[in-house]
C-alpha cells in the first residue's frame, strides 16, 4: 500500500472526480421527506431525509418556496462535491411530489369534496362559443403563456379581441388573483370566454390553481372558462371544474377562437352555392316551361289532326250523300222523261190520232163545224186538208 | 342577430334553396333572403378589430390599455 500525502485540495478534488465521473450518478433521483427547507437569495436549501439517512439538496433559481417541511418529495439533479467546503451536496434541477405528498393529499381531499358537490358535473358545462369575438385570458403578463396563445390566436383569427388580465399565476396570494381575474372578465359583457392558464411547473408551482378560491369562481363564471394549466400530463382542480381542459394553454388559443380564413372562405362558398341553387332552380323552372309550351303545342297540333281527319270523314259522307241523292234525283228525272214522253202529242198522234186545226185554231167539238168548212187534220209525219162533208152528232 | 344565427339561417335558407321543391315566387324570395343573411354573416365576421388590450389596476381605479408589449415577445 502506498502511503500519499495530499493537500486537501488534491483530495478534494479527487473526490470531486470520483462523483463527476460515475455514470450511475448522473441525472439520479432520489426521494424522501423535506426538511429544514429555506430560501436565500434565490437558492433553496433543504434536506431530504428518511429513517437513518439524510442528503442535503440545494436548487438554484428558486425564488418561491416549492415545498415544505414534511413533504414527501422526489428530487432529480446530480451529486456534486463541494471542494472548497468539503460538502457533499445533491443539486436538483426537479423537485416533484414523490407519492402522497401532503399537498397531493389536499388536492385529492378538496377534489373529492368540490366533486361530490357537483362542481365538475357535465350538465353544468357551459359550451364553448363558436365564434367569439373577444377572448379574456387570465395569466402572467410576462413570460411564454401569453404569447403563445397570442400567437396561436393569431395565426388563425387575427380579428379576436383579446383582453388579458394580468395576474400572479403562482406564489402566495396568486389563487387570489387568478379568482379575481375570472370574475371581472366574466363580468365584462364583450368577452365571450375565459382562458385561465399557465405553463409547466412543478406541483407546487400550480398550486394556485388547486385551489377552492379558483373552482368556485371557475364554476360560478357566467361564461366559458377553459383551463389550461402546466403540460399535457399535469390535472389541476381548475381544469374540473371548467368548462373545457386545454391540455396546453396553446391548445386553450387554438379552441378559444374560429378560423377566420375557413369562415370567410365558407362565406364565399356560400354565395357560391346561392348562385349555383338559383340558377339550377331557374334552368329547371325554364325547361318546364319549354316542356310544357311544346306538350302544349303537341296538343294542338294532334287536336288539329284528329279535326281534320273528322272533316274528311264528313267531306266523304257528304259525297257520298251527294251521289246518292244525285242518283235518286236522275232515276226521278228518268221516270218523269218516262211520264212526260208518254204525254207528249207527238206520242198521241203516233198512236193513230191526228189534231184538227180551222184557220189555226184547234178544233175540239163538232159545233166549231158546218158542212163545207176546209180543216187540217196534223199527225205525227205530216198534215191532209179535208173537206167536211157531212156532220153527226153523237147520239148518248 | 349574432354571426352564429345569421350563418345557421343562411345554411336552411341555402338548403331549402337547393332543394328546388319551391315554387318561383317563394325560391326568389329564398334568394332575396340569403342575399341579406350572407350580407349580414360578412358583415358579422368583419366587426372585430383584433384590439389587445391589458388590464391594469391603478391607484385611481382599474383601467383598461393596449397590450403593446406583446407584439413584440
């Protein structure tokens, strides 16, 4: 065994290296129950303990307390060796509740009891407007919350109104505020809905928003509060009792407003669809027209068929009549040339008789007679001129 | 009449419109209507400015001013 002698630095900072260098440790968690907890200058000082054992933590940048004495606590970071104090120390970049903590009993218990008074009941959600025109959003007036669901809102409607009220989002008295917030945006009549938000962080740090103070104002807001506290995995008693959880206050812009590009351009196809309806609708009223002017037309003219086939069927009937009748007319005709031959004189005569004439006139008695007197007696083919010789008068 | 109203109007105006069971008079009157709805929705959805405004609490009260600072974060 070699015997060294080293200066204390030397050692030290062996065993500084020692540390550094063991994979094992690196990014390590460790849990167990806080104590002697207190802030100095932005730096937390406190020790984890279990039976038998202890570790002395240190977190910079802690400006607010983010535990207590008694909470059970699982703190990641690394082991780091002090070689000016000789002090072994674990550094933690997180510090979150390590099982059931005495907070997370609190919240578990005040969840339980707003739950059972029907705080985080559905039926009493609110919807979410569809259009809002001004959103109020309760957050940090510095830092990324604001801006990001400034962003977010913009990008996608960059004519919402957007009122912000600025309050402490952690810390002692920040319930007090963020319930305050709530209040006078719900009072103020252009807002349409509420975002209440705030970025990650540890248990502690959301607190305020675990809190009754904020539930009830949540609950008794007259309009929509949408909560969207801390990441994705992070539940707080605020987003119960809200009327929509975000899981990220991004998300709570996303949903908070409408897209104003989409509307507009619904808009658009909506005149679009006005005149297509219209003229389809008068192309439709016009070619019923034209179909019921051409069945109309198609009408008259059969209409005007059927008519004149009628008259032809009467103009043969009349011929027909006609030629009857002409017919009937020619055979009467013919009967009469019959009668009217058989009292013709010239036929008398044929038949062996003659007229007898004096001096032109027609002799019908003897008495028109003497003895002496010249007659003609006319036939058929000629006349004699007698003489009368003697007369006799018909004895009865 | 809100955005919300006057959009949902349009939209059974609009249906019935497409529908064609209407008779000339009615379907003119339909499209007088949707003229006036989608006249009213553009209208609606250009009445917001896009303000950002802060609330700040005051010594003589709570005021409200432009959130100017945020342009810029």
């Amino acid at each position: 065994m070699q015997n060294l002698t080293l200066s204390i630095t030397q050692l030290n900072n062996y065993i500084k290296n020692i540390f550094d260098n063991e994979e094992l440790l690196i990014g390590v968690s460790v849990y167990g129950e806080v104590t002697n907890f207190k802030i100095s200058n932005g730096i937390a000082y406190f020790d984890i303990k279990e039976d038998g054992a202890q570790l002395s933590c240190v977190k910079f940048s802690s400006y607010v307390p983010f535990a207590k004495n008694g909470d059970q606590v699982i703190v990641t970071g690394k082991l780091n060796y002090h070689v000016r104090l000789g002090r072994l120390s674990f550094v933690a970049s997180k510090v979150e509740p390590y099982g059931m903590g005495e907070l997370y009993k609190q919240f578990l218990e005040l969840k339980a009891r707003l739950e059972s008074e029907g705080i985080f009941d559905e039926s009493k959600k609110k919807p979410i407007p569809k259009y809002a025109k001004k959103i109020g959003v309760v957050t940090s007036e510095t830092g990324a919350v604001i801006r990001d669901i400034y962003h977010v809102t913009r990008k996608k409607n960059p004519f919402t109104d957007i009122l912000v009220y600025p309050a402490k989002v952690q810390g002692i008295g920040a319930e007090n505020e963020i319930a305050e917030g709530i209040e006078f945006l719900d009072k103020n009549s252009d807002v349409d809905v509420i975002i209440v938000a705030r970025g990650g962080g540890s248990f502690e740090d959301l607190s305020p928003f675990n809190t009754e103070k904020v539930a009830r104002a949540i609950f008794a807001s007259q309009k929509p509060v949408i909560s969207a506290v801390g990441h994705e995995t992070d539940f707080s008693i605020s987003d119960f009792a809200s009327d929509l959880r975000a899981p990220t206050p991004s998300v709570a812009g996303e949903v908070a407003v409408f897209d104003y590009f989409e509307e507009l351009q619904y808009l658009e196809n909506c005149r679009e669809r006005l005149k297509r309806a219209m003229t389809s609708f008068l192309e439709k009223k016009f070619s019923e027209a034209q179909n019921s002017a051409q069945n109309i037309a198609q009408n008259i003219e059969s209409r005007v068929k059927i008519q004149e086939k009628e008259l032809e069927n009467r103009v043969v009937l009349i011929q027909k009549a006609m030629t009857t009748f002409l017919e009937n007319e020619n055979k009467k005709l013919n009967l009469l040339v019959a009668k009217l031959e058989k009292s013709n004189p010239l036929s008398i005569l044929k038949a062996g008789y003659s007229k007898v004439e004096k001096k032109g006139k027609t002799i019908s008695s003897i008495s028109q007679l003497k003895v002496g007197e010249m007659i003609i007696n006319k036939f058929g083919d000629g006349e004699i001129l007698s003489k009368v010789e003697s007369i006799k008068e018909k004895k009865e | 009449m809100n955005y919300e109203q006057a959009v949902e109007e349009l939209e059974k105006v609009l249906e019935s419109l497409e529908s064609q069971n209407t008779s000339l008079d009615e379907a003119l009157k339909l499209f007088e209507k949707s003229v006036e709805l989608s006249k009213i929705c553009f209208d609606k959805i250009k009445e917001t400015q896009g303000k950002v405004e802060i609330i700040k609490k005051e010594l003589d009260g709570i005021k409200t001013q432009e959130f100017t600072d945020i342009e810029n974060k």
